[in-house]
C-alpha cells in the first residue's frame, strides 16, 4: 500500500473546528426543554405556595378575630354584669344596712343581695365570682366559696377595665377582675367610694375555649402578654409553647394583629396574633406549615422526580444517539480527515447495523478505487522522476569537466604529476560514481567517498577546507544516490566562492531521538532571512522550468523514500553561511 505524503503542509485543518457537534445540540436541546419547565413550575409552585399561605394567614386571622369576639363578648357581658348590678335599690342600701334594721333584717337583706349575685352570676355560661363591697359599712358579699370575703387592695387602674390577678386564698385560679365604683368620681379615692362591685371569672374558661378552637383547627392557640404566665391550652405542645414565649422575647407579636414565620424545634410555623383592646391580652396561634402545605411538597416532589425521570431518559436517548449517530458520524469524518492528509489506506472498519452502514460500506469503496488511482499516479511519477534523475545524472556539467581537463593540462605543463595524477583519479572515480544508473540506491559511506572527491577536486581548483564526521554505526544507512553531492556543489558555488577568502565546509551525521540528521553547512555569505524563506517554499512546490533543481530534487527523494516525518531543511549556519539538514525518522521504509 502508497501512503501518499503532503511533506511541505504547513498544518492540517483541525476536526470540526469551531462547530457543534450533534449530540452536543442535542444534549442542549434537553436542557433548554427542561430548565424553562423546571423554572416555570418553580416560579408556579413558588406563587401557588404563596397565595396558599395568605389564604392560611387570612383564614387564621378570621377565625382568631372570630374566638376574640367571643371571648370579649363574654367578657364585656359579666363587665355589664357589675354595671347593672351597682344601680340595683337593694344593692345600693348596702351602705346602711347596719344602719336601718334588726339583725335578723339585715341577714335577710344580705341574703337577698348573696342570691341576686348568684343569679346574675349563673346567667353567664363563664364560670365567674361576683362580689360587692361597701367601704362606708365595711361589708363585704360575694359569690366566692369563703366565710368572709375580703376585697384586695384596688388601685385607680384597676377601675373599669379588666385586670388580671393570680389566684389567691379567695380564688383557687387565676382570675380576670372587673370593677365598678359608685359614685364614678371615687375612682381616684376609692375610701370615698358607696360601693364598689367587682366580677371575676376564671382563666379555666379561656382554656376551655382554646380547646374548643384547637379541637376544630390545626394549631395551638394561647393568650400572651409580656411578663406574665401564658393562658395556655390543655391540648397543645407546652414545650413549643415555651419555645415561641422565648422567640417573643426578642421578637413581640404584631399589636392589632399580624404574622411571623418561626422555627419551633426545627420546623417552620406561622404564628398569628391578635390584641384583644379588652382584656390587654394577645391571642396567639402558630401552626405548623409543613403539615398545611404538604400537599404542594408532595405535588413538588412528584414533579421533580418525574423531571429527574425525563432527565435520566433524555440523557439516555442523547447516549443511544451519540453511539448510534454521533460516533459513526465522527469516525467517517475522520477517515475523511485521513484521505484529505493523503493517507488513502483508511477505512472504516466497523459496520453500523443501520442506515450508516450503506454510506460506510461506499466510503470503503470510494477509498480503494482512490487508492487505486493514486498509486498508478505515484508509481508514474517515481518512474518520471528516475527517468528525470538519470537524465540529470547523464547530463554532466561541461563547466565542472573542462575546467578539470584545463587544470589537467596546465599543471602538465607545468610539471606537476602529483597534481594531475590527484585530479585525474578523483574525476574518473567521481564520473565513474555519478555514471551508475543502473541503480539509485547506495549507502552513506559510498556517498561519502563521492564528496571525498568532490571536495579534492575542488581543493585542487581552489583554496577549501572541509571536515566530514559521520558516526560509524551510520555509515552503511542506505540513501538515494547523489544526495550530498548536490548540497556540496550548492556550498561551494553559491556560498564560498563569492568570497575572497578561504571558505570552510562541515559535513556531520548524528543519531537523533527519532531517527538521525546529515548537516552540510559552510562559511559562505549566506542568505538573507526573506531570500532562504522563499527557498525554503519552492523545494516543496512541484518543480519549473524557471526553478534550480538540485536542493528540489534532494529534498524530494528523501521524501519520497523515507517517508512522513523526513526531508530537507535550509538554516542559517553557525559558521556564517548556510546549513542544509537532512532528517530521517527511525520508523522510515
């Protein structure tokens, strides 16, 4: 098989530059399907979550407002309670009932005032206490389960509004106290005061109904103010509770009402508030959010396994594509590559069991009739270019052979045997060497004996010094006939003898890394850079009538012989003039 070489290429065109590659779009097309999907059902999922959440928070807050309102519609009627219970006639005779009667009188008044108050104290569905004082006769009445009820110490912000009061020897619970003072302007000297009625009823009844609001939601609602116990519900988490209570020591729930989102043992809630202008409490509600909105958790859940699933068989259809397209594809482009860098032998080896099997199997066909060509080409040339080489051979130069004769002739004149002897025996064996056509291989060391004399013949004309330093072991390298020779010539006629003095020529082989160099430099007057570059291109350009073809026609035979990797190189020379390389690989023909 001819491999046929591009030598002088300055580089080839590398796979596919600057392009994307099928799979690649296709691998993006999956992304950009699923990304805007996924971003799209984010941003959804997101907004959905959102109203949700508001719809939570106003749904909380209604029936917060709602549980307050009845909590103070409570409230407000025991407040009423004491309101109408100062303005009784037998209530307000309380001031002289020791005053105005028997003692059998008075007990039976004060009967009538003791049931009154439990009347009005039993028309409240609250468990409450009323109680009534009168400072003017120090007598005391109340509905309180004791022998002798004594009324606390009142202060003016104690009046009319609801205060609250652990519990104590009169009350076994904690209590909110309401209390009315008559006349209203003892407010501020209560010792003034005629009456003073007072009703009270238990926080247990607050539990009661936090429990009654608990057992219909999800949450757990107490009533908070700062620096006292929480009324709490008897059916929630005390531990959260006490957990949300610290958070507020930092954080006060909103005043006229209002939402936060807390981390309570490690989960997130919504905690709702509310004022209550009555009692001076705020109700609080916080309810876990992940139970509310586990619905969407789980519809989000199931979307992103289902994108992971459409992921994971996107990535496995862009998989089956590039072993069934892309590959298939990229190994014909690169079987393409190789014919475009000459190297007709390429094939395609593994046959796709699909449509690329016919365009396989006719790149195959393609690649061997190409291959056919070109070696019925490249074994024409090889034949034109020994015809061309032995008609070089045969053309001797007339100039180089009459100045021998010439220089023959006057050193016998001269009398100078040794001289003619020398140049008459170095002529016959350089013709006797450049004559041979039957052949065109040698080695390096019967080369070296034609530049041996060469270069003799050469002193004889005129003053050069040369030096030859070929390693041993690469003196029987085969090479093409008349391959130094050239370069000698070149040296001495283009670079030493415009000079005035005497000129110099290295010849030195050395084993390289990848095979070995010849160098043939001297000491002439060189090139400029612009002038060596431009010879540099024409001894890989095909050959004219206009171009010198000594350096063409080395360079080409090495090619041809030894293969990719080998060839002639023009440099400047060290010693001034021009160095011509000669490189030859190790895995060469």
């Amino acid at each position: 098989m001819v491999k046929w070489e591009q030598p002088c290429q300055a580089g080839s065109e590398p796979f596919m530059p600057f392009r994307m590659r099928i799979f690649n779009k296709i691998v993006i097309l999956v992304f950009v399907l699923l990304i805007p999907v996924m971003i799209l059902y984010g941003y959804s999922n997101h907004t959905s979550v959102q109203v949700i959440q508001n719809e939570i928070e106003d749904s909380n807050m209604r029936q917060l407002n709602f549980f307050l309102s009845q909590v103070e519609n409570s409230a407000k009627q025991l407040a009423l309670h004491s309101v109408t219970l100062i303005n009784e006639s037998g209530i307000r005779e309380m001031p002289q009932l020791d005053q105005n009667g028997s003692f059998v009188s008075v007990l039976k008044a004060k009967k009538l005032i003791e049931e009154k108050l439990s009347l009005y104290s039993t028309s409240s569905a609250w468990q409450n206490n009323i109680s009534v004082f009168s400072p003017v006769s120090n007598t005391s009445l109340s509905t309180y389960p004791v022998i002798d009820y004594k009324m606390p110490q009142l202060q003016e912000n104690m009046i009319t509004r609801w205060t609250f009061q652990k519990k104590d020897s009169s009350a076994k619970d904690d209590r909110f106290s309401w209390y009315t003072v008559d006349p209203p302007s003892a407010r501020s000297d209560l010792a003034a005061a005629n009456l003073i009625v007072e009703t009270s009823y238990s926080t247990e009844n607050l539990k009661n109904m936090l429990d009654e609001l608990m057992s219909t939601r999800k949450g757990n609602p107490f009533f908070y103010k700062e620096g006292y116990e929480p009324i709490v519900n008897r059916k929630g988490n005390p531990e959260h509770v006490a957990e949300l209570i610290r958070y507020f020591a930092s954080h006060s729930p909103g005043g006229a009402g209002g939402h936060m989102q807390v981390a309570i043992a490690g989960k997130p809630y919504l905690v709702s508030s509310v004022l209550s202008k009555e009692l001076g409490w705020t109700l609080v509600d916080f309810v876990p959010l992940d139970e509310v909105l586990s619905p969407m958790y789980k519809s989000g859940y199931l979307f992103y396994t289902v994108i992971s699933i459409l992921f994971i068989l996107g990535t496995a259809i862009s998989f089956v594509i590039y072993r069934n397209v892309q590959m298939p594809i990229r190994e014909l482009i690169n079987n393409v590559q190789k014919l475009k860098r000459g190297d007709y032998s390429a094939r395609l080896s593994k046959l796709p069991k699909n449509e690329f099997h016919f365009l396989f199997t006719r790149f195959n066909e393609m690649a061997a009739e190409i291959q056919d060509l070109i070696e019925k080409v490249y074994a024409e040339k090889l034949r034109s270019r020994e015809a061309t080489l032995k008609q070089l051979q045969s053309q001797i130069n007339p100039h180089f052979f009459y100045n021998c004769l010439f220089f023959i002739v006057s050193m016998s004149r001269l009398g100078e045997n040794k001289a003619v002897e020398a140049m008459a025996t170095n002529l016959g064996d350089y013709y006797r060497y450049t004559t041979r056509v039957e052949n065109q291989a040698s080695t390096l060391r019967e080369e070296l004996g034609l530049v041996r004399n060469y270069l003799t013949i050469q002193q004889l004309r005129q003053q050069i010094h040369y030096t030859i330093a070929i390693p041993e072991e690469m003196l029987d390298l085969p090479i093409p006939r008349l391959l130094l020779q050239p370069l000698v010539e070149n040296a001495i006629i283009h670079g030493l003898e415009p000079l005035d003095e005497d000129g110099m020529i290295a010849i030195e082989g050395e084993p390289s890394g990848n095979g070995f160099r010849i160098t043939v430099e001297d000491s002439g007057v060189g090139l400029a850079e612009g002038r060596l570059q431009e010879l540099r291109g024409k001894i890989c350009e095909p050959l004219t009538e206009e171009m010198g073809c000594g350096l063409w026609n080395v360079h080409q035979r090495v090619v041809h012989m030894f293969g990719e990797g080998s060839g002639l190189e023009l440099r400047h020379s060290a010693l001034g003039g021009m160095k011509a390389v000669i490189s030859v690989p190790l895995n060469s023909p």
